[in-house]
C-alpha cells in the first residue's frame, strides 16, 4: 500500500495547516477516484514557506504520479498544501509537519 504524503507551508497558523492538509486530501482523492490510495497511510511533512512548497512542487511534476497542488482562495490563491502518492524520493528529506 501506498503512502499519501500531505506537505504543507509552516509558516501558515496550526489551523491553517490543518485546514489547508484536509483541503489538499480531499483535492487530491477527487481529482484521483481511482487511486491505490485506500485511506491507508498519511504522511504529514511541511516546508518553510510558500518558496519552499513551489519548489517541492516542480519536483513533483518531474514524474508521473498522482498528485495535487492545493491554492486557497482565502489566502490570495497561494498554495499551502500538496498531497501526493509514493514520492520517497521527493519528500525523503523533509520534516515531519509535528515533530
């Protein structure tokens, strides 16, 4: 089973962090209805800042898996979350969101 690693920007509130992980899952498993994700495995990671999460997301789109990049309407449209699937490599060397 696959993992679902959520980053998000810790430079937002604590519960802007959650709101902004729940909205990247919940972006992330509409937009993939068919994922091998099963409610299995969260990863929560964070980055610190808005700079840092664009960076990790041009990674992301090097490769061909699933993922989504969350931009919250709230905050000027800026991203504050990605949830991707099985991106070791990708996300190996950042934090844990809580740690």
């Amino acid at each position: 089973m696959q993992k679902l690693y959520v980053i998000v920007r810790d430079d937002l509130t604590v519960p802007q962090k959650a709101v902004q992980a729940g909205h990247a899952i919940a972006a992330f498993m509409l937009k993939h209805k068919d994922t091998q994700w099963d409610n299995g495995t969260l990863v929560y990671l964070k980055v610190n800042n808005k700079v840092a999460l664009l960076n990790v997301m041009a990674g992301l789109w090097d490769t061909p898996n699933d993922r989504i990049a969350f931009f919250e309407p709230d905050l000027n449209n800026e991203i504050t979350a990605i949830a991707c699937l099985g991106r070791n490599k990708v996300v190996k060397k950042l934090p844990l969101l809580y740690s």
